[in-house]
C-alpha cells in the first residue's frame, strides 16, 4: 500500500541505485468503468482475474472468511461506485512512476 507514497517510492529507487532525479512521478486516476454490470459482478471479475484479489480469496479460504471478504469488497465497491442505474463507475488513483534512463 506504501507504493502510492511518494516518498516511500523514492527510497525504494534509491535503494536500488536510482538517484533520485532519475525517478518522476504523476498522480493519474484510472476509471473502473460499465453501463451492464455492477459493483457485485465487478468484484466477481477481480476475483477471477486479478492477481492481489485471487491471492486475498485464497487467504481468506484458508481461514474460513470468504463470505466475509466477498461482503467487503461488494460494500466498499458500492460506496466508491459513481455510476447511474445498474452500471458501475469507480475512480481509482494511482502514481505513474517513470525512470529516466541512465546515460
């Protein structure tokens, strides 16, 4: 969760030998976008294709908690969801990191 701080970003660059002014960084927002499906079936497809959220299933069968997961992920997608009707429209904001090559 740390990769969205941008300090934290750059002590892992640094760490790998990248100065500092070699690593730029962008606040972008991805839109989590459909007018057919909801926030519901939105969770199903992150549960079937999305690494982070099939190893968070996997976790959460192994102690019993899936239905508690599932009822999680559902509930925090209905409240981000900004979309009309039965559709879904979720912003997501991320960090674009680029590293300038060296030369």
């Amino acid at each position: 969760m740390t990769w969205g701080v941008e300090a934290h970003i750059r002590e892992r660059f640094e760490a790998a030998g990248v100065p500092a002014e070699k690593v730029s960084m962008e606040k972008d927002t991805f839109r989590f976008e459909s007018a057919e499906k909801s926030p519901a079936e939105f969770i199903e497809i992150f549960r079937q294709f999305y690494g982070p959220t099939m190893n968070a299933f996997d976790a959460a069968e192994k102690t019993g908690r899936v239905d508690e997961l599932h009822a999680q992920l559902v509930d925090l997608a209905g409240a981000q969801n900004q979309g009309e009707g039965n559709g879904f429209l979720i912003p997501a904001t991320f960090v674009r990191v680029t590293v300038a090559m060296q030369g």
